[in-house]
C-alpha cells in the first residue's frame, strides 16, 4: 500500500461524518470555494499563471522552513529529499504548466463528418470546479500540491484535507495556502478522521485521493453518494528486474539508492528485485557495497531518512521477523559498528533471500528498507511472476537487450516504468502519473493532469449553407436521394 491516508472505515461508513462538528466547518469552506467557482467562471491564462507564480513564489522562500517542519513531522527527515522530492519537483511542475499552459488552454479543432458540411466541430477545455484533494505523510508537501498544480492549471478552485500524521507541516501547508491564494479560491482543512470521512463526502466536481488501496475504496464509495469521479493514486508491490545482461553493479546501486530514498517510504520504491539465478550472489555483494557508499554510518547520518512513526517502525520489525521465522535468510547491510536505534527509528536497508510467497513481505508493500531478492531463470518467469500478482504503480527493468525491454513493455501492465533507474518517471512533468487496477486510476502531471481536471466539452456549429435540412420530414424525393447517397448507394 501506498502511506495510509486520514480516513477511516468507521469515519466513512458510520455515522460519525455525519455529526455537526465534523461536516459542519468543512461545509462552510466548501460551500464558499464552491459558490466562488459557479459565480466568478473559469479564469484567464493570465490569472492562472499569476496563481502558479505565487505558488512557485512560496515555495522558494519557505523552503527551509519546509524542511524543518516535515523533519520534525518526519523525527528525521534527510533535508535534500525534502528538497528534491517536495519542492524542486513542485516548482519543475509549475515551470512546465506555465511555459505550456496557453498550448493546452487552446480551442483543438476537431474534423466535423462529412455529410454535414460545411459545419464545423471544436473541443473547448473548461474547468470542472472544486477539486478535492485528500493527501498522505510520505510525501507531505508534493503530494498535496501536485495535484493542486494541475488543478489550478485547468481553472480550478481547490480544498486540500493534508494527513494528521504530519501535522506541523498540514500548519505549515495551510499557513502557504492561506498567504498566496484569496480564501474562496484555495483551502486548507486540518484534523482527525472525523474531518477525513466528512471532506470524501462533499459535492466536489472531482476528488483526487493518494494513499492504500484500502482506504480508497471506502474514499470512492463515498464519493459515490454524489457522484463524484475519483482519480485514486495507490501503490502495491512496484518490482526492479535486473536482466541477464545487465551491469550488476549499475543495477545494485540504483535500485538501493531507490530502496533507500525517504527510507523506502515510498509507494514508488522498488518493493522487491527479481535477479537471474547465476547473479543472485553477486547481487547482494553490490547491493552491501552500495549501501556503505550511499551511507557509510547510519545512526547519526543526516542523509538517512528515519521511520516516520514507533507505528511504522514495529510494522517493519515485524516483516523482518516474520521472514527469520519462515526461513527466510535476512541481510543487514547496515555498518557493522552500530547498533539499531529504535527509538531514533534508523532502520538499517535488509535483504530477505528465498522469500516465500507467504511471507509478509511478499504479500504486502514493504514501505521500508527491506528489499526481498527472488530469482528466476528465464525472462518469461520473471514476466509471469509480475504478471501473477496485481498490476503495480511501476515497473524497473535494467538492461540493454533492446529485445528484453521491448518484451518487458510488451509483456507486463503497471502505471509507469523507468528503464535503467527507479521511480525517475514520477519527476517527468510531460509524462502522465498514475496506476492501474488496484494500483490506482486516472492520470495527472502536465497535459495529462490539466484534461484530467478539465471538462472537454464537444462544441458543433453548424452552417447556413448545410445541406442536413434536406433530411427534415416531410421526406421528399430529395431528402431520399441524400439518405442514399450517404448510404453509399
């Protein structure tokens, strides 16, 4: 699963979103952001563009202050991931819509049939409305904005529920929206999951949920009630293949560096690695002396991100003790010299070899630094093992037999794939982000995210020349003679 988002099955399906406290604040913001988006119409270019510029704005003069409050959130937070994965994609993402952002606001002439010419057909983008943003604590900032990026590039208003779970940067978020966009346009609202079940079932125009697919069915199911499309970013158990031909030590290090990142609390992070038999041993070799490069120490490094809660932290334990207890062997690639520190929550990157279906870490997203290796002999196994399980957010493959890669695109379904590398698609702002299945649905980033959150309404004019009269009652020999010749006869 992806980080567990604010919501919770009694939140939604009980009552409790229903009692005055909980639906009654969210009401208020909702109705007047809602109000504003009926009343005001959809924005210009230039009001759009201004909008992203102050969002860009904010977010290079409080990105310290973003770092510190997502590593206080975080107990440790490495400052460049911060940097890297909620603000520098955010601001790359706001750059592209605005030098992009005329293009895609632009009236698409569409070819009108035939038989009623000389009329004329156009697509008109408009914007949808409210847009409802639900996010989660991994990726506390990028997350919530993103999708706020593609919303306001399509003329949106937008209302932001942020995760309880990091709550000095939920202040911080609102504290930025509230500073850069008038009330009626952009809202933040905090709390608990009460507040959670409340925001899913508001009349949005569209509601866009990042978190565990648990979750996400009961968020659509109360979109549902008003008929609200979804689109739901999930996660599950992303695979890195490494192919027979593939430089070993390239892949070993790309993939912990991706393993790594955040601490593998990432519903991108490669959740496990399928290795040809003959490299298996190899593998791991690299796999330990990538991460004594990446991170020589770990207890005090500031590079290395800690365990987001105790919660999450015992979960992780628990999946490395359940492989111990199933035979599985567990590697610890962390510095010999030091000891686990659970109370600063530094858990040092493991390998689980022979990992059996039954395990916990086979079953489930790891969402940690524990990397399970299984092995195959053939491509066609490994393409059958994804292909057994439920279709992931992302693939990896590493290799050069264009043949191999050709059959691996071919062969396999996920919401994206990175060749050579792990989880770079995501920070590719023309390229479409979403699942598949249970991975997810619906797309957003770039073009993809402004038509996802845009109405495409169909325009047809027709001409005072046309024809198409002739077709009108009273049908004469006229009126036949066209019907037969656009029959073909």
């Amino acid at each position: 699963m992806l980080a567990p988002a604010i919501l919770t099955a009694e939140a939604i399906s009980s009552g409790e979103a229903g009692r005055p406290e909980a639906t009654g604040p969210i009401e208020a913001v909702f109705g007047r952001i809602h109000a504003a988006s009926r009343a005001k119409g959809a924005p210009s270019l230039e009001e759009r563009a201004l909008l992203l510029d102050r969002l860009e704005a904010a977010l290079l003069a409080q990105k310290r202050a973003i770092v510190e409050v997502v590593g206080a959130d975080f107990g440790h937070r490495a400052a460049h991931e911060t940097l890297l994965a909620d603000v520098f994609d955010l601001v790359a993402a706001i750059r592209h819509a605005k030098a992009n952002l005329a293009d895609w606001m632009a009236v698409q002439p569409r070819e009108a049939a035939a038989a009623f010419f000389p009329s004329s057909a156009k697509v008109v983008f408009q914007p949808l409305g409210v847009v409802g943003i639900i996010s989660p604590w991994n990726y506390p900032l990028q997350l919530a904005l993103g999708p706020l990026v593609s919303a306001l590039a399509a003329g949106n208003r937008a209302l932001i529920k942020p995760s309880e779970l990091t709550p000095r940067t939920a202040d911080k978020l609102a504290e930025i929206v509230a500073d850069t966009f008038p009330e009626d346009h952009v809202a933040v609202v905090r709390g608990g999951p009460d507040v959670g079940g409340a925001f899913a079932r508001q009349p949005f125009d569209h509601l866009v949920f990042t978190g565990s697919p648990r979750v996400g069915q009961m968020v659509m199911r109360a979109a549902s009630e008003n008929l609200v499309p979804v689109t739901l970013e999930l996660g599950g158990k992303c695979p890195a293949i490494v192919g027979a031909e593939a430089r070993v030590r390239t892949g070993a290090e790309r993939i912990m560096a991706g393993k790594t990142f955040n601490a593998g609390q990432t519903c991108l992070a490669p959740d496990y690695a399928l290795i040809p038999s003959s490299m298996k041993d190899g593998f791991v070799q690299e796999c330990r002396r990538a991460v004594a490069r990446l991170y020589p120490t770990l207890a005090r490094n500031p590079d290395y991100t800690a365990i987001a809660s105790k919660a999450r932290y015992d979960r992780l334990r628990e999946v490395i003790d359940d492989a111990k207890t199933r035979g599985g062997t567990v590697l610890d690639l962390g510095p010999a010299e030091e000891s686990p520190d659970a109370d600063a929550r530094k858990l040092a990157p493991v390998l689980v070899l022979n990992p059996a279906r039954g395990m916990l870490c086979m079953r489930e997203e790891i969402f940690g630094p524990i990397l399970p290796i299984v092995t195959y002999d053939r491509l066609s196994d490994a393409i059958a093992h994804v292909n057994d399980g439920e279709r992931p957010l992302a693939l990896y493959y590493f290799g050069h037999d264009q043949a191999s890669i050709d059959r691996i695109l071919s062969e396999t379904t996920s919401g994206g794939v990175t060749i050579n590398e792990t989880m770079l698609h995501f920070l590719q702002a023309d390229l479409p982000f979403g699942g598949i299945g249970k991975s997810g649905m619906g797309r957003y980033h770039g073009r993809d995210g402004f038509e996802a959150l845009s109405h495409k309404k169909a325009v047809f004019e027709q001409s005072p020349l046309s024809p198409t009269g002739l077709l009108k009652p009273p049908h004469g020999r006229t009126g036949r003679a066209l019907l037969r010749l656009l029959l073909g006869g």
